[in-house]
C-alpha cells in the first residue's frame, strides 16, 4: 500500500516547498562570522565538500533556533512514550518511535534507507501555503506526522531527528538547502555520513544518492549541531564528461540568491 500511495502522491505532482529563507530582501538578512580560519568548516567536514562559515544573525538562523525549543518539547514526549507505550496519548509519537524501531533492527545503509523511505510515505507533499496560510513554516517532526502532511523541509527535519533517535551521531547529520540551477528554485534534504561519504535523503526519491552525484543543484545553507551555516560562495557546474567542477559565484548570481523569496520543492 506505502509504495502505490506514494507513486500516486508522485504522480499528482510535487508542489511547493513553501519556504522564505531569507525574510526581507537585505543583503546583511544572513551574516556569516568574520572570516577568520577558526571560524570556517573544512572542506572535507560538509556535504558537496566545500566550506562553510556558521552565521550570527539572519532570518534563516533564528527559524532554526525556534524550532530547536519545538524540538526539545518533543523529545520529552517522545522519551515519555518510549517509556510506556501503552499510555502514550500521541499517535504522531507512536508512529515516529515505530518508524526510528524498524530503523533500528537494520545497519548502515539499509538504516538510512529505513527512515527515508518511511519518512517519504509517512508525509504527503503539501505547501505550507495550502497547509498553514503562509509560506515558510517550519514544522517539527510529531507535528508533521500529526498532520500528515508538510513539504520539503519538514520532510528533511523530521529524518535529521529520526536518524538521530536511531543513533547515528550528531556529527554524521546536516540538512542542507539547495539551489536548482534550472529551475531556479530551492530545496531542502536531510543528509547523513556514512563510511566517510554523505548521502542525500529527499522527498522526491526513494534512493539515496551521494552528494558527489547530485546534478543540477547548488548547496547554499547547511544545518547541522553548531548551528546554521552558509556555503562558500562557490556553484556545482557539470562538465561534458559529467564529473562536478566547482566555481566561483559571479556577483550577479550571488545577489540573485539573496532577493528570491519564494522557494519551491
């Protein structure tokens, strides 16, 4: 039943990621820290492997500490119904402990495989704009599930915290934003570390793909246990033979990817 509800949600059509990242359009809406080597990711600790600097102050960072007290509600209320399920009054959160149980049972991949493919039949794709009356909500994982319904944040927030749950290390966690570079529309995916490579887990697949296979996207933003942080101002271009080349972003582009607003799934 999971997998031809979710062939049928597929072909309905994706719809709207509903997110606005950046609030006012102000260039100095997400302020990274000073660049000082200290303060910069290496390369090869992110996803697409490229550097990263944490930010101080933006729009983008406070919705993610907003949510981080949702989150910490939640994780009392899940350790409560881990405790007794009998006396759990949350289907949202006997449904996501169910979901983080099968996870458990597998290793390594088929661990990650576990929660994405749950996750991805659990939630129907809906706007925020369809589900909340307003763009750029973002939804913790219990309410997601109670609800049923979110887009692709919501999607990538409810995995990073069931793959947590089903002990993977913080460390091993990001969620990162993308840009499509054809359509010219952001997207959002849970991403987890395995054996030294990152996977991507979207809403949009079943299979998970490598970071270093993903085409046509930009990573823009990365979240992960220190906080929110944004890419070196770098873009994925593919070459002739396919293989990813990394380059620098013109002003134009950069500035481009400030202003947009309305960010689609």
């Amino acid at each position: 039943m999971g997998l031809s509800v979710y062939s049928h949600a597929f072909r309905a059509g994706i719809v709207a990621c509903g997110l606005a990242w950046f609030g006012p359009a102000d260039l100095r809406a997400e302020t990274a820290e000073p660049s000082a080597p200290a303060e910069l990711v290496q390369r090869s600790a992110e996803p697409f492997g490229l550097a990263a600097s944490l930010l101080t102050s933006g729009g983008l960072r406070d919705k993610w500490l907003g949510l981080q007290r949702r989150l910490e509600d939640e994780m009392v209320q899940l350790a409560l119904c881990e405790g007794d399920r009998d006396g759990c009054v949350s289907p949202a959160a006997l449904k996501f402990l169910d979901i983080v149980d099968a996870a458990r049972l597998r290793e390594g991949r088929a661990r990650l495989g576990e929660i994405n493919r749950a996750i991805n039949l659990a939630i129907r794709p809906v706007s925020d704009l369809a589900q909340h009356g307003q763009i750029d909500v973002w939804t913790s994982p219990l309410a997601t599930l109670a609800r049923g319904g979110g887009d692709c944040e919501d999607y990538a927030i409810a995995k990073f915290i069931a793959l947590r749950h089903a002990g993977l290390a913080p460390d091993d966690l990001r969620i990162v934003v993308l840009r499509d570079t054809i359509h010219g529309e952001d997207h959002a995916v849970a991403a987890a570390r395995l054996d030294g490579r990152w996977l991507t887990l979207d809403n949009r697949r079943m299979a998970m793909v490598e970071d270093a296979d993903v085409r046509n996207f930009r990573p823009t933003f990365v979240i992960g246990q220190h906080g929110v942080m944004r890419y070196a101002d770098a873009s994925l271009l593919a070459d002739a033979s396919g293989s990813i080349l990394v380059a620098p972003l013109v002003l134009s582009a950069l500035v481009a990817d400030q202003l947009n607003l309305p960010i689609t799934d």
